[in-house]
C-alpha cells in the first residue's frame, strides 16, 4: 500500500499549489479589415484577411427559408 499523510497539509500550503490554476482570459483583438474580434496572429474567420491581405476566401451563410 502507498504511504498516506502524517499530517493535515494547511490551506495556505494547499493554495499556493493551486496559485497558477486560475483560468486566463483570452486576449481578442479588432480585424484590421471587418472589425470583428478575433484572437491575435490568426486569420479572421469572417472575412480571411490577415495581416492586410486575403488569405482565404471565407464560405458564403447560407439564409434559412422560411
């Protein structure tokens, strides 16, 4: 069997562990082109610009009929 603890390990021990989990929020940018926020060094999903030129031509939405 594994060895268990003597002692109780104390909340400030165990929060000092736990210092580097809290979640970090992404950091969003303007599209340069469309102004839609997107993270930063990706193309722009909305319109396919990045850093100033078209790297894809984004897919067309399809308008629901109703």
């Amino acid at each position: 069997m594994p060895p268990h603890p003597k002692r109780k390990h104390s909340s400030g021990r165990r929060d000092r562990r736990r210092a580097h989990d809290a979640l970090v929020l992404t950091e969003l940018i303007n599209c340069s082109n469309c102004g839609v926020a997107v993270t930063p060094h990706t193309v722009c999903p909305n319109c396919g610009y990045y850093d100033g030129r078209q790297v894809f031509e984004p897919k067309k939405k399809k308008k629901k009929s109703t």
